[in-house]
C-alpha cells in the first residue's frame, strides 16, 4: 500500500471536503432508501458514486415519504386557517 499517496490524499483540504460531502450525502439517501423499502434505489446509490449528486436527487424527488424539497420549500399549512 502506498502510504505517501495516502497521506497527501489527507493533506489535500479539498478532497477531504470532498470526502465528506459525498459520505454525507451517501449516509442519509442510503437511510432514506432503507427505510422506504427502495431496494432500487439502495443499491443504485450503493454502487454508483456520482460526488452525492444521485443521492441528492432521490432526497430531493423520488423518496416515497417526506420529499427534501417538500421539506425545504412548501410551508405547513395545518396551522394556518
């Protein structure tokens, strides 16, 4: 194993930025999936990696229960008469 790759893979501030943004994104999805029973889904995010950008879009438009963007932009009404 080449250690030197490693460790300026670790000295890099961006890829390790980049390392957890994509860890992230990966964690939540792949939660989100599981618990909506997307097999699909889960495994599509499990193997392709695309830096997060697959898993945003399923949090954001194909999740069965509480839809990202719902969450994000449409107000609860339930309160308000």
């Amino acid at each position: 194993m080449n250690l030197q790759g490693f460790n300026q893979f670790l000295n890099d501030p961006r890829t390790v930025i980049l390392a957890l943004w994509v860890l992230a994104w990966k964690g939540y999805a792949l939660w989100r999936a599981a618990k909506n029973d997307q097999k699909y889904w889960y495994i599509a995010m499990l193997v392709i990696n695309l830096l997060g950008i697959l898993e945003i879009v399923y949090l954001l438009f194909f999740q069965k229960e509480g839809k990202l963007w719902q969450k994000i932009f449409i107000k609860n009404k339930k309160g308000k008469k």
